[in-house]
C-alpha cells in the first residue's frame, strides 16, 4: 500500500494568486495521465513564472510536487558553479545535517543525476552501489535533473521510507514538473542574483561616502570592521599596514567573534598568507588553510582565510585579512565586493593618516608659536617710562597669537626716552623672529643715543648685511626730551602720528622707506614744540585699517576725533577709550592685522 497523503503544512504567504493545486486531482496510487491532467500542470508550471523571488519559487514547487506525489521527503538541491557540488537550497523531512551536506557530481543519487543529466528511479536504494545513506529509514528514491537552456541547475529529488513506493507515471510527471520550473528557477537565481548586486552596488557607495568623512585614524579602522560586515558575515577580520620600510606588516586593527583588540603582531611580508598577497600584489583566497603551506597559525578556529592588499597611488600600504571558521566560506563575490572597496578603504586609510600627521605638525606648531609669543612679550616692556611733564601708555592687540608689530622705550639718559613702534612685514613666528632681530639690533645702537633719523638709517643699513627675503619694517622712531617739552620724530613708512592741541588735530607729515627694502637711505627728522593739554597719539596700520561688517574702515579721520574728545583725560584712559572705540566699530567682523597704539600726553 502506498503511504497516506500526510497533512499540508500550514499556507505560506506567496506572492501572486497562486495556490497549490487539490491533490484529489490525482490518484497517486493509479496514475493515468490525461491531456486534461497534463494541461493542469503546464498550467500550474507556468504559474511558477509569477514570481522572481527564490524561497517563494520552491515553496510553491514543493506544494505542487506534493499536489502531484504525496511525498514526506523533498529537496531541491542547486548547483554551484564555482565548486561543482550540490548544495540543498530547500528541503523538507530532511535533517540539519543532511541540509548542510555538499554532494560532489556523481556522489549519490542527486549526484548521479546531476552528473549523467539523466533521471533516476531507485525503488529498492540497496541495489544501487552510488547510494549515500543520510537517513536510514529511506527505501526508495526519485530524482530528475532540472536543465535550464541546456545548462544543468540542479536536482530534483523525493524520497519515501517504502519500498517499490515510486512508478514511472511518478518519474514522467516530475520530469514533466521539473521542464516547467528549471528556468523559473534559473530567473529567480540571476533576479536574486541582480537585486544582491544592486544592493552591494548601494551599500559600497555608503560605506565609501562615510568612510571618506572618518579623518581620525582608530574609529576609522573600527568603522571600516562594521561596515564591512553588511556586506561579508566574516567571524575574523584584521588591518594590517606596512611600517615605513615597507618589509613588515603591522595590525592595527583586529576583531574576533564580536570583539574588537589590535595586538601589535608583526609579519614580515615572507611569511604567511598576508606576505604571500603583497609579494604577489593580488588577492588571496585559500578555501582551506589547513592545506596550504604558506599559512602561518593565528587561530586555530581558521579554516578559510581571504586577504585582499590595499593599493594607493601604485603602492600596497596594507591588507585586509578576513577569516572563518568554514572551509570555502569566501567565494568570487566576496573577492569582487571587498576588491571594489578596498580602493576606498586605502584612500580613507591615507587621508586619515595625512590628517594625522597634519594633526601632529599642527600640534608642534602651536608649541613653538605659544614659545615664540611668550619670548615676544618678554622682549616687549612691561610699563612706559615716567616723567614729571608728560605720561605716557600703550595698548597692544595682536590679530593673531602671535603680532608682527613691535614697541619699545630705550632710556636716552636724563629726562630723555625714546619712543618706538614698528611694523614687521608678515606674521606669526617669523614676524616675530624678526622683531626680536629689530629689537636687539636697536637696543645695541641705543647706548650711542643716536637721534631718530639716525637710528632709523642704522637699523637700515644693519637688516641689508641681514637681509632676509621679503622682510622688511616700518617704524616711528621719537625722542621725548622732558627738560624742554620737545619731540623729535622720524619715519620709514609707519601710519604719521596725530598730534592734538586745543580741540584740533593734526597729522605730523613725517615719511621715509621701509627699512631693509633699500640701502643707503637718509630719512627726515621734525621736532615739535609742545605744552601742557597737547596730546599725541603714535598708531599702527591695525587701526586705522579696521574694518566693520559693511567693510568701512575706521580711518585717521575717526582716530583724531577719538584723540582730541579725550585729550583732558590721562594717557591711559585716552588709550583705552580708543581701542574700546576701534572694537565697538568692529563689531563682530574679525581682526585682520595687529593693533597698537601709543598715547603721549604733555602735562
């Protein structure tokens, strides 16, 4: 007696109006084949062309196999093209040992057909020699080959726990069956197949988006080690870089069963697997390291292993090492998707690494710059000298940390000072530098107390023997004589100081070359004549060149406004007000340039 139809399984949803055909349409036990019966399952093949989705593909299959041959013991078993074995894409009855079983051509009766393209019916599976045993209750077998436009895709295959169980109206209606759904199948494959691509095709772009926005080397490697695992369910995967030498291979990163760690291991490029790929520069795929010579234990979980080199402008600066603890996990896709990436990942790697080297010089450049301004406020005074008939202050801003302007007071003798500000070409540290150079050249000429023309013509001449390219500096040079109230002022291209008196200002017209630009220069001296109330006001570019968010400047004409309303106050909250004035007319807008000012008032 042949075995009851046993109870359907529970409808799975399926795409389409498809349901599986009433296996009363058949008689399983005497079979006739009809036109009528025939046309019934062409037509129910043809259903199967509805949908592209695989699992939906077999599942309706097998209810309509089951419509046809009441089986309790199914499986459709594809063909892999790289390995040339059959692996079971959908089963039922089946264990999960069976289901992860690979069955080489010509191994079994699946692999018989496979390998012969012909079908086979085994009533009695004790007198076939190629029979594998996976469940010891099996005594008959079905099996046909599913051909898709002469091409083998895989087997079709029933098996009953009854001998004599299968007829051959059972194997010319499952061969039938297996004609219609051969090339369903083989459209679902390459649907699947395209739709896989498609999605790497948008992940891969992703992954290369956000990777080139990483700058900061380790989140960058940890990053690259989840994104990857969209794309590869690898258990094992490390970084490995190249040292500078090129000849040894540092990790730098490293993940294992869902831990992160980056021991510092290192491999020298002749040994092991790593080595081998960038020896070779190429890809390497080992389905089985345990056979491979090369291989260098790291795990002793490993059974396959991939490394793939990363290349950046014609040179390999690492490799990425992923493994698994199945023999042949990586296929030709693996290599395909991770080989696409991996340029993105070098490129990621070496902007990260730029950045960090940027980083580091940035870094030592604040240190020398914070050095460089200590020694430039050292070398500026702390206090303007003091005199009975007059008083003097100052207020000093730098845009940056480190200003290019410069100020002094050299002591001239008795009831004498001298009066210095100066502008360095440039800024930051060699401004700086330089106006240490200026300062140390003028407080040796000072002792011979040379008058303000004087000086200016020896600080030329001293930075010609010195000259330095591009570096050049303009000065007001004043010599305050306290005894008899006068000034005496020279000037090699600074702002001309503003001279207030009675409510009116003028503008003293002293010039002269920058120093250093050209040798032998003689400049202009002027001596003015004051008195008590008259106030002077020495400033540099920074301030008459300050710019407001509209882009106006704040001019000389707003300077000696500021000068003379606050000539009645002392010199220190005439150079107060003037600076809280010059940021008030700023507003918001940056400082592009230093800003100092010198303030004389005669009492």
């Amino acid at each position: 007696m042949p075995e009851p139809p046993e109870l359907l399984p529970p409808i799975h949803e399926f795409e389409g109006d498809y349901r599986p055909a009433e296996p009363s349409r058949l008689d399983s036990a005497n079979i006739r084949v009809e036109t009528a019966d025939l046309a019934y399952l062409v037509q129910m093949a043809d259903t199967l062309n509805t949908t592209l989705d695989l699992q939906t593909l077999m599942n309706r299959t097998a209810e309509m196999v089951r419509a046809i041959i009441p089986y309790k013991i199914f499986a459709i078993l594809l063909l892999n093209d790289r390995t040339q074995d059959l692996r079971m894409r959908f089963q039922i009855g089946h264990t999960p040992e069976v289901e992860r079983m690979k069955l080489p051509l010509g191994k079994g009766v699946a692999g018989q057909v496979a390998l012969t393209r012909k079908p086979i019916l085994l009533n009695d599976i004790t007198k076939a020699p190629f029979y594998v045993s996976a469940n010891p209750e099996v005594r008959s077998e079905l099996a046909v080959p599913l051909i898709a436009k002469n091409q083998l895709i895989g087997v079709m295959d029933i098996e009953s726990e009854q001998l004599n169980y299968f007829r051959d109206e059972h194997l010319h209606l499952l061969t039938l069956t297996a004609s219609r759904i051969a090339q369903a199948i083989e459209n679902a494959r390459l649907y699947t197949r395209a739709s896989r691509q498609a999605q790497q095709l948008t992940v891969l772009n992703e992954i290369a988006a956000e990777l080139t926005s990483i700058l900061d080397i380790d989140p960058l490697f940890e990053r690259i080690g989840q994104l990857l695992r969209r794309l590869i369910d690898y258990q094992m995967f490390t970084i490995m870089l190249l040292d500078d030498t090129g000849e040894t291979l540092i990790t730098r990163y490293a993940w294992r069963f869902g831990y992160s760690h980056a021991p510092k291991r290192r491999i020298p490029i002749t040994s092991g697997l790593v080595g081998a790929s960038v020896r070779e520069w190429r890809v390497v795929n080992v389905p089985d390291v345990r056979k491979d010579p090369r291989y260098v234990e790291m795990n002793s979980e490993t059974r396959s292993e991939m490394i793939v080199p990363l290349f950046h402008k014609g040179r390999i600066i690492g490799v990425l090492d992923l493994e698994h603890t199945r023999t042949g996990f990586f296929n030709e896709e693996h290599e395909r998707v991770l080989t696409t990436l991996a340029a993105q990942i070098a490129i990621a790697i070496e902007n990260a690494r730029l950045y960090q080297a940027v980083r580091r010089q940035e870094q030592q450049l604040e240190r020398d710059i914070a050095m460089a301004r200590e020694v430039q406020l050292r070398l500026l005074p702390s206090a303007p000298p003091t005199h009975t008939n007059a008083e003097l202050a100052v207020r000093f801003l730098p845009a940056r940390s480190i200003g290019g302007d410069l100020y002094d007071f050299l002591d001239y003798g008795p009831n004498q000072s001298a009066i210095v500000l100066g502008d360095v070409s440039g800024k930051a540290a060699p401004a700086a530098l330089f106006s240490a150079l200026v300062s140390g050249i003028m407080r040796s000429e000072s002792t011979l107390h040379p008058d303000p023309a004087r000086m200016l013509a020896i600080l030329n001449d001293a930075l010609q023997v010195r000259k330095l390219d591009s570096q050049y500096v303009v000065m007001l040079f004043a010599l305050w004589n306290d005894e008899n109230r006068t000034l005496q002022v020279a000037n090699s291209g600074a702002v001309q100081p503003i001279f207030c008196r009675g409510g009116k200002s003028t503008v003293v017209r002293a010039e002269g070359f920058p120093l250093g630009m050209f040798p032998d220069v003689s400049y202009e001296e002027f001596t003015l004549a004051t008195q008590p109330g008259d106030a002077l006001l020495f400033a540099s570019d920074g301030i008459t060149d300050a710019e407001n968010s509209q882009g106006e400047m704040y001019g000389d004409e707003r300077l000696s406004s500021m000068l003379c309303a606050n000539r009645k106050r002392s010199a220190a909250a005439i150079a107060e007000a003037i600076m809280s004035d010059v940021t008030h007319f700023q507003g918001g807008h940056d400082r592009f340039d230093d800003e100092t000012i010198i303030v004389l008032r005669v009492r």
